[in-house]
C-alpha cells in the first residue's frame, strides 16, 4: 500500500487523475477495477474516480509495488544554470513572464536554457515553490510562443491556475495582440484564410477559400507606422494556429522581417537579423465567469512597455538607404 497526502496543488484535482499521476504503466482496466474493489481510498472510505481531491486528503492507494516508482513521482528536477526571469505581473496563481527571443519556453532535446525552467529555479530560490514536497505538479507555460518570438508568457503556480487559465484561453476569454515589423505594409483590417500544418516538416500552407483539411484562420492588422520598405503593425489575434502571423503576413505578400521560414529572404540578409521580429506585447483580459479562479483578471490589461521591436523599427527607419 503508498499513501500520499493532497497538497494545495491537488485541490481539485480528480481521484483517477491523481493516480494515474503517480502510478507508472497501470492499465486503465485495473485502475477501475481497483476503484470498484476499494483498493483506492480517500481519507479511508471508498474513492470514486470522479473524486475531486482537497487540501489534506489522505489517499491510499492498495496496488501492486510493480506500478509505482521505485522513488515517489515529483515534480521534474531543475538544473542549476538558468537565466534571469522578468516578471511583468505575478499574483499568487499565475505570473506573466518577458521571453527574450531565442529562449525556449520548455526544455527539448538540445538541452538548451528554458523560460519554464528558469521560473520554477526562481520560485523554488524565492522559497515559493518546493519540488520534493509535490506529488505531481510543477509550474507551467500556459500560452507558447515560438522560440524567435519575443514577449509575455503566462505561468500558472499551482494546478487550478493552470487548468483554469487553459480555460480561459480555450474558451476565448482573453485576446493577443502582438506587434511585428513587416516588408512593406500590408493591407489593413481582418483577414480571413485557411491553414494546413504539416508536421513533417513543420511549416504551414494557406488557401483563399476553405478546403478539407484546412483550419479558418482570422487575423487583424494595423499599421502603426511606416518607414522606406519597413512598417511597425499590431496584429490581432482572433484565432490562435501554429505559425499564424507570420503565415499569413507571407501569403497577403508582407512577411515578418527576420522570417526565415516565411519571410523575404533578400530582406532578411540585408538587414542581417538572426530571428523574426516579432512580439507578444499585450494580454487584454475579457469577462471571465466567477466559477473560474482567475474570475478577478476580468478586464486587466498586461502590457509589455518599451519592446525591443520598437526600437528595433526606431533603427531600421532611421538607417541611410542601401
């Protein structure tokens, strides 16, 4: 038998998806069959898998030694070396971070540094996060941005923050508004289109009409300012798809400067930029429903003040003609 005691991130949470949580290759015909033979208890009386967990709940769970883990499941560890975290907004569920272009928002195979990481070794040196002391939860990205994009990524700090921003963003409570350099100014207004994205070879193709296999796209654009073949532009985000912005500002004939998948090759050697320029600048909060925990974000607004981009563009425009 392994006990384990709920912790704050475990308020919530439901009976099956704890254990499955700490268990390892237990089939879900016998996770059921345990629930039915009262082999899984909280605070000893049966559990039922659609149990939501408190704070303090004692959870004993009578299966075979073979499905658990030879040490108790916890959060990933965290190496050392990790960059400085800029916090733009933090309150005691989420946090809203600054990702510098070229950081990766979570850990891949290259081993490089990584925004996630890199804000649990912050929390954890702050004394506000303690791996050893968690069953199964770790802090996570709740929005991702593409690893030569710069600007605001949310954390949630505990699991309800981060299942209930992930409903926000599913149900389209809250807007992104980004800011880009484009060659040449595209039109503006809302844009509407089709996108396909291969995973082969992670690119995306968009047609005019809609067609099998493609998702609709919509996308607002304003230019704010132009300067020679440059143009600083707020885009809109009205749905949120794999390589959106910088898709569709290629196939209306203006590509982000610096693309390098989309983009205007010629440009981008000319102005020699190693990444896209583009930037996560702005959250605008909608009407969240007071069931939700993060209920008080209704109507915030989290700005990110004096972007790179922007001077950036301030460069670009002030530069002699080549």
């Amino acid at each position: 038998m392994k006990q384990f005691t709920a912790g704050r991130n475990e308020n919530g949470v439901r009976l099956s998806r704890f254990v499955e949580s700490v268990t390892r290759n237990l089939p879900r015909s016998l996770l059921y069959k345990s629930f039915r033979n009262k082999r899984i208890k909280v605070n000893g009386k049966r559990g039922d898998p659609d149990t939501r967990l408190s704070t303090g709940d004692v959870i004993e769970l009578y299966l075979n030694d073979e499905f658990f883990p030879e040490k108790p499941v916890q959060a990933r560890p965290i190496p050392r070396r990790q960059p400085p975290v800029k916090v733009i907004y933090e309150d005691d569920n989420i946090a809203v971070l600054y990702k510098p272009a070229h950081l990766l928002c979570h850990s891949d195979r290259t081993g490089d540094a990584n925004l996630v990481d890199a804000f649990a070794a912050q929390l954890e040196a702050q004394g506000k996060y303690d791996p050893k002391a968690e069953n199964r939860f770790a802090p996570a990205i709740c929005n991702r941005l593409d690893r030569g994009t710069e600007g605001l990524v949310i954390a949630a700090k505990s699991y309800a923050a981060l299942r209930d921003m992930n409903e926000v963003i599913r149900q389209d409570w809250m807007k992104k508004e980004y800011l880009t350099i484009t060659v040449g100014a595209p039109p503006q207004g809302r844009h509407v289109a089709w996108l396909q994205h291969s995973e082969k070879n992670n690119k995306v193709r968009i047609h005019a009409r809609e067609s099998e296999g493609y998702k609709k796209i919509i996308t607002d654009v304003t230019v704010i300012r132009q300067s020679g073949p440059f143009a600083l532009c707020r885009i809109g985000l009205v749905t949120g798809r794999t390589h959106q912005i910088r898709a569709h500002l290629a196939y209306l004939g203006h590509p982000v400067l610096g693309d390098i998948k989309y983009g205007n090759r010629k440009m981008n050697e000319r102005t020699a930029l190693k990444t896209q320029a583009l930037c996560a600048q702005r959250l605008t909060f909608g009407r969240i429903p007071e069931g939700n925990t993060l209920h008080y974000l209704s109507g915030r607004v989290i700005k990110l003040e004096h972007p790179q981009i922007v001077s950036l563009f301030e460069k670009l425009a002030s530069a002699k003609p080549q």
